[in-house]
C-alpha cells in the first residue's frame, strides 16, 4: 500500500468527518488512489490533467482524452456523493465486529433498509481482489457447516447446512500459541475431492505443507505435488479442535461473529459475501490503525466491477 494513502488519514470519527466531509475531499483521495504513481493519460502518456469541476472527469492536458474517475470501479453510476460512500467504508472497517445494516441504515440516515443493505454487499465485494497473493509454507485445511439446527442428519453430509472449507497459514509453534498468518474461507457445494482440492490449489501456492484431518476426499493432494500431513482422529489422541487448532479456532471466531454481528440471519447464497469481510478483518487483525482497513477497501473498490441490487440479489452481472 502506498505510504501516501496512509500518512494523513483520521484515526477517530470527528477528524475523519473534518478531513472526508466534502465531495471534493474524497475525489481528491480517489484520483491519488487511482493514479497512486500520478496521473497518466491512457492515449498519449502525458502525465498532466484538468480536472473538471462539475464532473467527476480528468482530462488530458495534451490530447484532451476524458478519464472517468468512478468507470469500472464499485462507485460507477452512483447518484450519491462520495463523501457519503467514504463515510460508509469507515464504519464498516473502523468497527471491530462489522456493522450490521439496520446500523448502517441508523448511522447513514437512509430512507430504507435495502438501500443499506445494497451499499453493504457492495462494500463486502470490495473486499477481496482476485488477484490476491495466495498461502504459502504451510496450512491447516478443514470444513465445517454453517447454518441453523436441523433435526436430520448431522456430519459432513447435514441437509439444509452449507459446507465451508478454510485454510488458514501456521507458524512454528505449540497448539494454539501456534501464530496465524493469513486466512482464506469459501463456500463449497460438498465435501468432495474435486471440491476441495480446487479450493486449495486455487488460494495456495507450492511448495506447500497440507495438515488435515483423515478424511478420504483429502489423500489425492499428495499425487497433486503438496506436502499432505493427514491426522487419524479417530486412531489419534484429542478431538479435531486439538489436533488442528488454528482453523478451528478460525471457525469458532467466524460462527460467533455471524451470531453476534448479524444474529445469524445470513442466507447461504450471501454466505460467501460475509465469509469475505470476516477474512478481510482477520487478515488485517494486527494493523495499527483502524484507517489502514479503510485504505485498503478504497484501492479495492476501484478495481472492482461495479453491481446492482439485481445483480447482487440474483446473480446477474452488471
């Protein structure tokens, strides 16, 4: 992240105001998070630009080519002001357990609950780029279920639950004084091989070493070219939370935030989405400053796509 975007920013509510109040505030920070290394012309390279009063516009000071500031970032078409977007992300990022948005509605003074609920999806996808770099040295890799009670089957085959599978990075160390490193959580349709191996050699990179639990779907990653150090829980010592502390106690963290945050109300098909803060705060736990959080999701949301509420609801591409 650039020094630059971080030197000056507020670290409590009352100076972020002073310093984000005004549209004109927050476009200025915009244009040096988009151009972190100082504007430059797509057409001809020329390093000069106007910028339009009216518009969220940067012209060419050579050839008089146009840049959209907010094209194909989170903020394209937005009919609000940015300063009321920026006052947003930093309650979302400056709050310890996330925000719920019922309390975004309360805070940002919104006529209606989805418009809350819309800004936070589309917060939540800002928070993870694709182009992150993946695991590496070592992870602890298992699954578990998220969703209500259900009276039926229970176990990795439980009807009405979805499967989430995680792998967080370990250090040296002894059980859960083991330090953490980065996390990465996803949605998966089964507990299956093809399932599994694909959320790992998807987000972590070789050479790797794989602890799991004895589980089959898990003994092909050694013939994909991972280090694969499987536990035998049942001919083994201690439970699965003793034997692979560090992603379970990821797990537990996750399931008590999603009770305490947002009461549980999470449907599977916006699980990923909440997945996604959740590692987006656990990955930045050590951070300093509560405006390092805010810095980074402003770099995310002007590389990511924009949405609609259609979209996010259904599925469908903006």
């Amino acid at each position: 992240m650039s020094d630059e975007l971080l030197w000056d920013l507020p670290r409590d509510l009352p100076s972020f105001l002073m310093r984000f109040g005004t549209d004109a505030t927050c476009r200025a920070y915009l244009v040096r998070a988009r151009w972190p290394e100082g504007f430059c012309c797509a057409g001809c390279g020329h390093r000069v630009a106007w910028s339009h009063k009216k518009r969220l516009i940067e012209e060419c000071r050579s050839c008089g080519r146009q840049h959209s500031i907010l094209a194909g970032t989170m903020f394209e078409q937005t009919k609000t002001g940015l300063s009321k977007w920026f006052l947003a992300i930093y309650l979302v990022t400056s709050s310890k357990g996330g925000i719920s948005a019922m309390e975004l509605q309360r805070q940002m003074g919104f006529g209606s609950y989805g418009t809350a609920w819309t800004w936070l999806h589309k917060i939540r996808r800002a928070m993870i780029r694709p182009d992150r770099e993946p695991l590496q040295e070592r992870v602890e890799v298992d699954e578990t279920l998220a969703g209500g009670a259900r009276p039926d089957k229970t176990g990795r085959g439980a009807a009405g639950k979805t499967v989430v599978v995680g792998a967080v990075e370990t250090k040296p160390g002894k059980g859960r004084k083991r330090p953490l490193g980065r996390l990465r959580l996803a949605t998966i349709p089964d507990a299956s091989a093809a399932s599994l191996e694909g959320f790992i050699i998807a987000d972590t990179a070789k050479p790797l070493t794989v602890n799991t639990d004895g589980w089959a779907a898990y003994r092909g990653l050694a013939a994909k070219g991972y280090a694969h150090d499987a536990i035998n829980l049942s001919a083994s010592w201690g439970d699965a939370s003793l034997r692979l502390p560090a992603i379970h106690l990821v797990f537990s963290l996750a399931k008590r935030w999603l009770l305490g945050s947002h009461h549980g109300a999470v449907r599977p098909k916006h699980l990923q989405r909440y997945l996604d803060e959740f590692v987006f705060r656990f990955n930045r736990r050590k951070a300093k400053a509560t405006s390092h959080g805010f810095a980074r999701l402003i770099q995310h949301a002007i590389k990511t796509p924009p949405t609609t509420y259609r979209g996010i609801v259904h599925g469908v591409t903006a």
